[in-house]
C-alpha cells in the first residue's frame, strides 16, 4: 500500500483524545468545526503548533501520520497562504472514514511552549 505522510498541529486536548485512541484516530470535530484539516508538511504544521496552539501558556504539539494514499487522492490540497501553507479539507462528516485509512500509529515528533521548543 502507497501512503503519504501528513502533519496536524494540535493543542493539548485534542492530544488528550488522540492519546485515549491508541494514537489510532483523530476525536470528533465539535459543532463549530465543519472541516478537519490535516496539513501536508512539517514546517507548516510547526509555524501553526508554535504560533497558535503554544501561546497562552498552552502547549503546541506537531503530530505525523501516514494515510493510505489511494483515500487520499480524493481530496484535493488546498493551498491556505505561503507556497508551504498547504492542507487538505476533510469534511467533519468523513472524519471516521478517513480515521480508518490511518497506517500506524500519530506520532508526536515535537512539542512547543510560549513559541519555543521543549
């Protein structure tokens, strides 16, 4: 099976609920989240981790998983701002399908504190 390697910005909560999934699955989008949106690079996931989700006193984590390609390809990728601003749209609906085309595991590969590294 091709797959493709994809990166999500998250903050602790959504971790959380990551986390109580085996690191198999992405939770439920609330009400006032219609899209879920998986980010296709690791500098543009990292710009979102540092700036948004790591102010506040909050933390910011970078996650990376492989997605079956071939589910994939249904979606186009959606270029958001900078050449490197490029995300796909996943509608809240097809959260699940989606979360059963993950291969392996979401790994955190880093964490980020009031926009520095830890």
């Amino acid at each position: 099976m091709k797959t493709q390697t994809l990166y999500r910005p998250t903050g602790e909560n959504e971790l959380a609920l990551v986390e109580s999934s085996g690191f198999k699955r992405w939770p439920p989008r609330l009400p006032e989240q219609p899209i879920f949106y998986p980010v296709t690079n690791e500098a543009y996931a990292t710009e979102i981790a540092r700036q948004w989700n790591a102010r506040d006193g909050d933390t910011g984590f970078v996650t990376r998983f492989e997605m079956d390609a071939d589910y994939l390809s249904q979606f186009e990728i959606q270029c958001v701002g900078a050449a490197h601003h490029t995300e796909y749209w996943i509608p809240a609906e097809d959260l699940e399908t989606f979360n059963d085309h993950i291969v392996g595991e979401i790994q955190v590969v880093a964490k980020f504190r009031e926009g520095k590294k830890v």
